[in-house]
C-alpha cells in the first residue's frame, strides 16, 4: 500500500487512529506511533510499513505478555513460550520480555524466592521444590538460592511427620513429598532395613 497519512487522532486509551489520504486506515497503539514517527504528511512507502508491521508484532507480543502476567506471574521461559505458542517469534518474545523485565513485571530471582518459599509452607521437601521450579522455566542458580533461603528441610520434616504418628506411614509421607532420607530419619528416627525395604 502506499499513500499519504492526513491525520492522527486519539481513538481511546493508547491508541490513534491513522488516516490515509482522507480515509481512515487503522488504529495503531501510541509507542507504536512514536517509534515508527508516523505524522501528518509522512509517506507510507514500503519501508515504513514493514517497520510498522515489525512494530505491531512487538506491541502485540508485549500486550499478550502483560495479559499473561496479570494473571499469574511466570518465569521469563514460561512467558517466552506462551507467547510463542500465540504465534510470537523468539525475537518478539524477547523484545517483550526484556521490556517487562526492565519495569520489573518479570523476575525470575523473585518468583523463585515466592514459589519455593509457599511449596515449603504447604509441606514439600527440597526435591519436589527444585523440581516444581525447574518445571516453572527457573535456572538452577536461582532455583538453589532460593533453597538457601528456606528454613532447614529437616526442621520441615519434623513438622510435617508430626501429622502422623505411625514412623512407616510417616517415611512414606516425606518421601512422596520430595524429603531427602536424611531429613526423613532426623523427623522419624531410623527404620531398621527390613521397614526400609518395605518402603522401597
């Protein structure tokens, strides 16, 4: 398409809608206008309207970003993959990443503080935390800082075997939660090898 923009105007919150040689054309969002320097006069020849389309994709991708996080926070993986599987590329999906990491809407460092710290609560060991977080997108390093920061797993243990006076039925209890046998034995006490065998 080539034609001449006639006029900007204000069509709602954050966006403008752009007339073309007297006509209305279509409604782009502000940062959008800005970036590509869309003005009255402005020619939109093929070069510009490749940076508009390339301009769009990356306001669509970040708007499908800030939609997601609203209603769950996510590790900047998991965002990247949601929003490509809407169709995003990689690059649009870190172009929105980046930006939503900048204004602090994604942090990995802080959602794996927040995650392992509520898995914790509800009574799951080291394992089954560092697995969740993995799961979740979050890097190893992260994941093993905020393991540093819970409190011991063996003091967990004692709190969550103290639901179950039976110690078998207890070592199952910390072992399906992700308990390291170490922890298992300081919350329970040692099973001879027979009970352990048993537990398998």
């Amino acid at each position: 398409m080539a034609g001449r923009i006639t006029a900007l105007r204000r069509r709602g919150p954050g966006r403008v809608a752009i007339e073309v040689d007297g006509s209305p054309w279509r409604s782009v969002p502000d940062d959008v206008v800005v970036r590509c320097g869309l003005a009255a006069g402005v020619e939109l020849e093929r070069p510009l309207l490749r940076e508009l389309r390339r301009e769009l994709r990356r306001a669509e991708a970040l708007a499908n970003a800030t939609r997601a996080l609203s209603a769950q926070d996510l590790s900047r993986r998991r965002l990247a993959e949601r929003l490509q599987a809407r169709g995003a590329t990689a690059a649009e999906s870190e172009h929105a990443a980046n930006a939503l990491e900048a204004a602090g809407l994604v942090d990995d460092a802080r959602l794996a503080r927040t995650r392992a710290a509520a898995l914790a609560e509800r009574g799951w060991g080291d394992a089954a935390v560092s697995a969740r977080l993995q799961a979740e997108g979050v890097a190893s390093e992260l994941v093993a800082a905020a393991l540093a920061e819970l409190p011991p797993e063996a003091e967990r243990a004692v709190r969550l075997a103290a639901r179950e006076p039976d110690p078998r039925r207890a070592w199952r209890l910390l072992a399906r939660r992700g308990f390291s046998p170490e922890s298992a034995e300081a919350a329970v006490g040692s099973l001879d090898e027979a009970a352990r065998a048993e537990l398998g």
